[in-house]
C-alpha cells in the first residue's frame, strides 16, 4: 500500500522534496489553520472580548500544530517503511541478476559456435559445387533434367487435383436436385462454395465452362428459395434465422442481396404510410405538416428498433446497414416529396393568384431538420465537424454524412433556388395587407376614400405601418437565415431586402398622394417608380369636393387658428373674392408635420436595420470553433468558483452553450451540403462576406437621420441596401414637399385672386386703397405667414421635422406637373445659395472676431476670458436662431411667396395709375412682415416695387432710357454705361434680364409705347 502510495511521487523526474512538502503540509494542516484564521476574524470584531480572543487563538494554534507534528510523524514512519520496502527489493534484484549473468555469458558463448560451424559448413558446400563443376562438365545437364522431372511431378500434382475436383462437379451434377430438395440452405452453401472453387480449378478445361454458367442458376435457385423463408425471418425478427441467411449469402457472395430484402422488408410499413397520404380527404399545409411530422415519428421508432437489431445480426457495420436503409427508404419517397411541399404551401385561386405560404414551407423544411438532427445519436457525424462554415478547402463532411444529407434535404433543394422569388410575393402581399389606407378602409367597413379620416392615416402611418414593416423585414431575414443558411447572400438582398423597402416607399408614396386626394389641396400627384400615376379612382379626382361632405378644405379652422392684423383703409367687402375661404387648415399642417417626422424615424430605423443585418449575416456565418473556445475559457473561469450553486449554473450554462455549438455545426453542415463542389457559389458566398466585412469595418461612422439634417449632408458610409436607402430618402424628400404644399397652398390660392381683383376692381376704381378687395389678399397671406412660427412652435425642438435642403437637391420629387416641380427645385437651390453665402458671410465675421480677441487677449487675459465666453454664447443663440427648424421652413415659404408674386403679377394683363400704386403698398407690407420673420426681401421683388411706385411720367422717362440703353448696348458693345441725363437719378442704375422683363411687362400693363 504505501509502494502504491508514494513510488509515483518519487519517481517524476521533476521531484522536488521542498515543494512536495510544502504542499502536503497545505492540504493536511491547511484546514486548520484556515479554521483559527476565521475565527481569529470574527474574535477581532468583538472589542468587548480582546482577552479571550488571545487565548482562544492561541490554543487553535496549538491544536494546529499539534495536528501538523501528527502528520509529519505519519508521513516520517510511511517513508522508513517505504526505503526498507526499496532496500528489501534491490537486494533481492541484484542477487538474481548475478545468479543470471553466468547463464547468459554460456548461451552467448554457445551461440557464437555454432554460427562458426554453420558458416564453415556453408563454406564447404559451396567449395564442394564448385569442384563438381570444374570436375565433371555433365553436371549442368544433370541439374537440367531434375528440374524438368520436378516441373513433370508439379503438372501430375495439378492433374491429380484436377481430376478430382472434376469428380466433384459430376457428383455434384447428380445430386444437385436431392441437395435443394432437402431444404438444408447452409449445406447447399458449402456445397455451393466447394463447386466454386472446382471451378476455378477447372477454368482453363472447355468441358466445364458451361457447368460455370449453371453455377449461376445454381445460386439464384438457391436464393429464389431463401427469398420467402428470409422476408418471413426478416418480418418477425427472428435474429437467429436472419444470421443463418445472412451467412448463407455470404457464402455465395450474395450479401448485397440479402441487405435488399432487409431494406425492403423494413421500408414497406413505411412506404405504405406515406402513401396513404394522397388518399386523406383534405391535403392542406397544416395537415400536411402535421402529418409529416407523425411520419417522421414512425421512422425514428424503426430506426430506434433497428439499430438494437441489427447490432445482433452484423457487430461490425451495422451503422451503416442502418444508414443504407434511411437512404433506401428516402430514395424511394423522394419523387413525390416535391410535389407533396408545392401543393401544401400553394393556395389554390381561380381569380387571384396567391403567393407561396413561405411560413409553412418552413416548417416543413424544420421539421426535416429536427428529423436529421435527432438521428445524431447513431450518426455523430451529422453534427460533429471539424471544418468551418464558408472553408473551401473541406466543402464536405464524411460520405456517410453526404449521403444522408442529400438524400433527406434534396427535395428542397428547388425552393431553396426559388426563396428569393416566393419570398418578396409574400413579404408583398403582407405589406399591402398593412397599407395605411386599406386597413383603415377594413376597419371602416370596406368604405370609400372619404370614410378614411386624414388624421387617422398619419397616426397608422407611425404606430402601425413602419413598425410593422421592420417586423415583417425582421422575419424576412430569419426564414431567409432558417432556409437557405445564408448560401447566397447577394441574391437575398437584392431580390427581397431591397424590394421590401421599395415597396415601403411605393406604399407611402401612394398614402401620400391618397392624403392629397383627401386634403385637396393639389392635384400634383407623385409619380411612382414606374413613370406611371398610382391607380386612383379617377371619378373622384375629378370631384375633390366630394371629400369631407363638401366642405373645402381652407374652412376647416378653429378661431384659436385665426390672427387678424390692421392697415390704413382697411374695412370690409361683401364682394371681395375668396371671403368665404379666409381660413386656412391647420390640421393638414400638422399631419404633414407628423408625418414628417415618421419618415424620419423611418429612416432612423433602416440605418440601424441596414448595420444590424450586415452583423447578424456576418455572426450567423461565424466559426463555431471559435464560440467553443470562448466557452471553454468562460468554463475555466468559473469553475474556479467554490460556490456549489454557482457551479450547478456553470453546468447548465455549459449544457446551453454545447447545444448551441452543436446547432450551430449542424446548420454548417447542411451550408456545406447546400454548396456542395460547386466552386462558383463558394467564391460568390466569400466575396459577399468580405463585402460585409468591408462594410461594418468602414472607418465613417453610422450617422442617424437627425444627424444628417443637421449637417446637411448625405451620410457617406457604404450601406449594405443602398437601393433602399435612395428610396427612403426620395420619400423623405417626397413628405417635405407635402409639408411645404399644405403651408404654400393657401398663398397660391389668395395670389390666384390678384388679377381678377386687379381687372374687376382696382382699374375700375380711381383710388383702390378705400376699397379691401385689394387690402383682402393682402393681409390674409401676411396673416397665414405670422401664423405659420405659432404653428412650427410644436416642433422646434424635433429634430425629426427639420428640412434636409441636401436631400430634398439630391432626390428631386417628380409629380404630374413639371412647371411646379421646376419652382420647387429652383426655389431650394436660391435658398441654398443664399444660406451658402450667409454663412460664409458669418465665417468671416467670426475670423475677423476671432483675430481681434487674440489681439486683447496679449494685454488684459483675464478680463477677456469672461467677455469672450459671454460673446461666444450669444453668437452660439443667433446660430440657433438661424439654424433653427421654424426659421427653415419660414424661410423656404417665404421665398415661395415672393416667387409666386412675382409670378402672378406677370399674369396682370392692365395697370392704371392707381393700381400700381396699391400693388407697390401691398408688396411693402409684404416686405415688412418678412423683415419682422427675419426673412430678406426678394431682389427682383423689390425692383418690381420701385417700378411700380413709380409715377406715370417718372416711368416713362425710365422706360424710354432704358430701351434707349439697350438699343446703345446692341449697336456698340463695348460701351455699356450711359451718362444722359434722366428725370429721377436714383431709379436709374443697369438692370439684369430679369429686371428688364419686368419693366417691359409693367410698360406694357401701362400701356406706355
């Protein structure tokens, strides 16, 4: 016992006696020790009891040493007797090895003799050939002879042989019939295996070729009469019996026979179960899920059953006899697996064609996962592997394995092709099923556009349709991770990722123009991706005044809505034009608004969506081996734990992370089966994973919608589905147009008055100011814009509602009419030069700011500290002023304004002197309201005026030089400055093109020639 203790100790060859003893004195005292250390901790906490403290110590000290002095002297004894034990031995070792030594000094010797002898004698036989052949020449001749009587004895021997095993044939012919008469199967295998080798002796003989084509009727007749006998056997399990026939095959060569009627014996219960599912009265996809997964049921019993037998009847490879039957019965009903999936996830329509049911085709295709992970038991190969997922150099498991898989998983191999295909009709059909519009439309009864309330929309628009979306595009990717296992990326994401927010975009575009529809305010419809106008009911396009019972829009407005302001000769006119639509909608406004802002979240959303997809691809196809070792780090981390209840989690979490590497091997394996040898989609697969790489590791940051509108600029960053993002960012184009329509619409409207009052009612009146037809529009335009600040004061603080000026330049909106569109972008592209200019503007100013600081701060540091701080937050409030989303949109419908003013006086066809003169006053008090919103007149704005304020003959002086300059400028090109004299000097100044169309059109309206 202490040999068996201790030899191992002491035999390692890095034995070191200091630490061994150190180390036994920590396991065996160690305990005490600890003990009188805690105690020793709790002792000191008691300040009352320091005395008792003491001695308890000191006496757990003792009894610790006591304890280690006992084991130092059990340890010293078991050592002495140990060294006896070894001094014992290596006495009784070296005595016989001495005794030995003399024994084996004699053999060595004797040896050495008679290898002497043994090579003299082979000496002297060769010097004795030698001298026969020199001696006597006939020798040669001799050896010559024996060597033909030696072949002549070998040629008897093979007839003798030959002879007999002929007798054997003769009698086997004649009694051929008793043997298979007499039903002893084994004995007519022998007998069977013994003409066999007969006839291989008797090849060459002419006379038994044809008994060696018998011989093959022999064996079938043999195994014609083992077939009835072997299925019975086979049916009932009869192991004896089954290892009789077996061996009986194997002795004919037939055991590939034998395993056939195994196979077929055992898959006919099956195959008569899977045929009688086209017989069931109803073959829906749920029924036929179910039942698919009954039948696998049945199959794992057989095998289960099976793979206890057949341990029995072959030890040796009856793995593989099983798997052969799995393959056989697979084989036999694959045909019709196919079409059995088609029907089951096709719904049948005469009228409308219905998309794939891609949810059930799934789970169908996990039900056969579960089915071939649940065989991994017996075939541990399914699942262990030790090849990554996306490696080219080992694109297989084992053969075994193959075969499995391939037969199991190739009926799915055709919708595998075709997911990305079923996939977007199905992801089509639910986005359509969710569409704003039509499931209000469901809710309400299937009613027409006016039962479908405008506010209504824009709140299912935020808190039904795009969180919905993402969620539909969500479980888009995992069916498309589930089913296809990721073996063609490029594929997905163009065909489905990319079409499903198209077809967000098309489906809000649409929403967007049906909320056109309903508002009335404009008839500007958004033209779609295809050029074409979306499908409206062209009826009620062309009666908007259906909508909303009747009522038009502009009056829809509370009196908190209202703001009136006053101005010299203002009054009241039952026969002014448009008082009955003095009101503008606020509601609209703030739908677009909202609206707005859902977009923007929107594409927050898809940014996150895109960055998240591009990971969630790049870890579905991460290594396994990986995840394992990390886990086996995380183990022996806490297994260094003493707490019992944290290594039961240990275990658990361990268990957990098996399963999950075992999954994730599994779905390697079946990536692996799904590419096969097929190198193209292997280079195809790793090049999509290297542009994913690519772009998760591009060095720009992910930049959110918010961050982009304020900067103005487009994020740069690679997306994986740019095409999705261009349609986002055209529809977020697309509802700022819609924002600015609702607050421009009641501008067009009053200024598409202004030449009916100019020729119904200020020409035929010598002094207009006393009447308000004129004073009318006027203020109500000036009213809606010093409402507009109290209507954007909700939104300051959004940043969701900020107008993007890059994005709106970069994906110009396209509606139905291209005069409108052309304003629009016109006017974005002046307030972007503008604002371009102000803020170099602004950069210098803070330069030059900037420069004079330092220059103070040389002399008196700490008084300026404080004045630059005070400085710098005021210029920080007029930056916010500036920048901020109610100026934004102030600025851009202010500058419409101006625009459309301009555009509607072209329109003017007379003007007398007193109409001039009003149309000046009303472009001032135009001037002045934009001045106080913080707005800087329009150049050409403000030329019209001092054209129009002009008197008649101050005009006509100004007209007449300027048609005198431009005729100079055509006949002498070089002289462009005229120094004649003119009436009024401050008018005269060179004017652009713009302005000399004005003043022409305004000499024309005059009628001056």
């Amino acid at each position: 016992m202490i040999n068996n203790e201790l030899k191992d100790i002491f035999s390692s060859n890095d034995f070191n006696s200091k630490t061994w003893i150190n180390n036994l004195l920590n396991d065996c005292g160690g305990s005490g020790i600890a003990k009188s250390n805690q105690q020793q901790q709790q002792q000191q906490q008691q300040q009352q009891q320091q005395q008792q403290q003491s001695i308890l110590t000191d006496q757990n000290n003792i009894k610790a040493e006591l304890e280690i002095e006992n084991i130092c002297s059990n340890y010293l004894s078991k050592l002495q007797l140990y060294q006896i034990e070894l001094n014992i031995s290596l006495e009784s070792i070296t005595s016989e090895s001495l005794l030995i030594v003399p024994k084996s000094i004699r053999e060595v010797d004797r040896i050495r003799k008679e290898s002497l002898h043994l090579k003299n004698r082979i000496k002297s036989i060769s010097s004795k050939i030698g001298e026969m052949n020199n001696e006597s020449p006939q020798s040669m001749e001799t050896v010559s002879v024996i060597e033909k009587l030696d072949q002549v004895k070998s040629r008897m021997e093979i007839s003798i042989r030959s002879l007999k095993e002929a007798e054997k044939l003769l009698s086997f012919s004649k009694t051929v019939d008793q043997l298979f008469s007499s039903n002893d199967f084994l004995m007519i295998s022998d007998k069977l295996e013994e003409v066999k080798q007969s006839l291989s002796v008797l090849s060459d003989v002419p006379e038994f070729r044809e008994q060696s084509k018998k011989f093959n009727i022999y064996q079938d007749r043999l195994e014609s009469q083992l077939k009835q006998p072997l299925q019975q056997s086979l049916q009932q399990k009869d192991l004896e019996s089954c290892k009789n026939y077996l061996k009986i095959f194997t002795n004919i060569q037939r055991q590939d026979k034998f395993f056939i009627y195994y196979y077929q014996v055992r898959i006919d219960p099956l195959k008569l179960l899977w045929n009688s599912y086209s017989s069931s009265s109803s073959s829906s996809s749920s029924n036929f899920h179910n039942w698919l997964s009954k039948f696998y049921d049945e199959v794992l019993i057989m095998i289960n059953s099976e793979f206890n037998w057949l341990s029995g009847l072959c030890p040796i490879d009856y793995t593989q006899v099983l798997e052969n039957l799995i393959i056989h019965l697979f084989t036999t009903i694959n045909p019709t697996v196919q079409s059995r999936i088609d029907q089951a996830i096709t719904t049948v329509n005469q009228t409308i064609q219905q998309p794939i049911k891609v949810n059930e085709l799934l789970s169908i295709y996990k039900t056969t996962c579960s089915f071939l992970k649940s065989l991994s038991p017996i075939f541990p190969n399914i699942i262990n592997s030790s090849s990554t997922p996306t490696s080219t150099s080992s694109t297989s498991t084992s053969p075994s394995v193959d075969k499995l898989f391939k037969v199991i998983f190739e009926p799915y191999k055709y919708f595998q092709n075709k997911f990305s295909e079923y996939e977007i009709k199905s992801v089509k059909s639910q986005l359509q099923s969710i569409s704003p519009i039509l499931s209000l439309q469901n809710k309400s009864g299937g009613g027409g556009g006016g039962n479908v309330d405008f506010t209504n929309i824009i709140k299912n628009i935020e808190n039904q349709f795009i969180p919905k979306s993402f969620q539909i595009a969500q479980q888009s990717i995992e069916r498309f991770f589930d089913f296809t296992h990721t073996t063609d990326i490029d594929s997905y994401v163009n065909t489905v990722l990319n079409q499903i927010f198209t077809e967000i975009s098309l489906i809000l575009r649409d929403t967007i123009n049906e909320l056109k529809f309903i508002t009335g305010l404009t008839t500007n419809y958004i033209i779609g991706s295809s050029g074409t106008f979306p499908n409206f009911n062209q009826q009620q396009i062309n009666t908007p005044s259906s909508i909303n019972d009747g009522v038009d829009p502009i009056k829809k407005l509370t009196n908190s809505h209202t703001r009136s302001h006053s101005r010299n000769g203002s009054g009241s006119n039952s026969n002014s034009v448009g008082t009955s639509t003095t009101l503008q909608n606020w509601e609209y406004f703030q739908g677009a608004m909202n609206l707005l802002q859902s977009i923007h979240q929107l594409l927050n959303k898809f940014l996150q969506f895109d960055n998240s997809t591009s990971l969630n691809i790049i870890h579905y196809l991460g290594n396994s081996s990986s995840n394992n070792n990390n886990n086996n780090n995380n183990n022996n981390n806490n297994n260094n734990n003493n707490n019992n209840n944290n290594n039961n989690n240990n275990n658990n979490n361990n268990n957990n992370n098996n399963n999950n590497n075992n999954n994730d091997q599994f779905i390697c394996n079946i990536r692996k089966f799904l590419l096969g040898k097929d190198l193209n989609k292997i280079q195809k697969l790793q090049t999509s994973v290297q542009n994913l790489e690519n772009l998760i590791s591009s060095p720009l940051p992910l930049q959110s919608s918010a961050s982009i509108l304020k900067d103005q600029s487009i994020s740069k960053k690679p997306l994986l589905l740019q095409e999705s993002f261009n349609q986002i960012s055209k529809l977020l184009s697309i509802s700022q147009h819609f924002v600015y329509e609702t607050l421009i619409y009641f501008i067009k409207l009053k200024l598409k008055e202004l030449p009916k009052i100019v020729s119904n009612e200020w020409n035929n009146n010598n002094n207009p100011s006393q009447n308000n037809g004129g004073l009318s529009y006027i203020s109500q335009i000036t009213d809606h814009l010093l409402t507009i600040p109290q209507q954007l004061d909700p939104y300051s603080e959004e940043e969701l509602t900020r107008f993007s000026l890059s994005t709106s330049l970069q994906y110009p909106i396209k509606t139905c009419s291209n005069s409108e569109d052309d304003f629009y972008q016109n006017l974005l592209i002046q307030y972007q030069r503008e604002k371009q200019f102000d803020d170099e503007q602004l950069l210098i100013e803070k330069l030059k700011e900037k420069q004079e600081k330092e220059k103070e701060q040389q002399d008196i540091q700490d008084i300026n500290i404080n004045t630059n701080n005070n400085e710098n937050d005021e210029n920080d409030e007029d930056d916010e002023l500036e920048d901020g989303i109610a100026h934004q949109w102030i600025t851009i419908v202010a500058k419409a304004t101006e625009k459309l003013y301009l555009q509607t006086i072209v329109e003017i066809i007379t003007l007398n002197e007193s109409s001039c003169q009003q149309l000046s006053n009303d472009i001032g008090y135009l001037f002045n309201v934009l001045s106080a919103l913080g707005v800087s007149a329009e150049p050409l704005l403000q030329k019209t005026q001092s054209l129009l304020e002009m008197n008649r003959d101050t005009f006509t002086s100004f007209y007449h030089q300027q048609l005198h300059n431009n005729n100079n400028n055509n006949n002498n090109n070089n002289n462009n400055n005229n120094n004649s004299n003119n009436i009024n000097t401050n008018h005269i100044s060179l004017l652009t093109n713009a302005e000399k169309n004005i003043c022409n059109l305004i000499g024309k309206m005059r009628n001056i020639k």
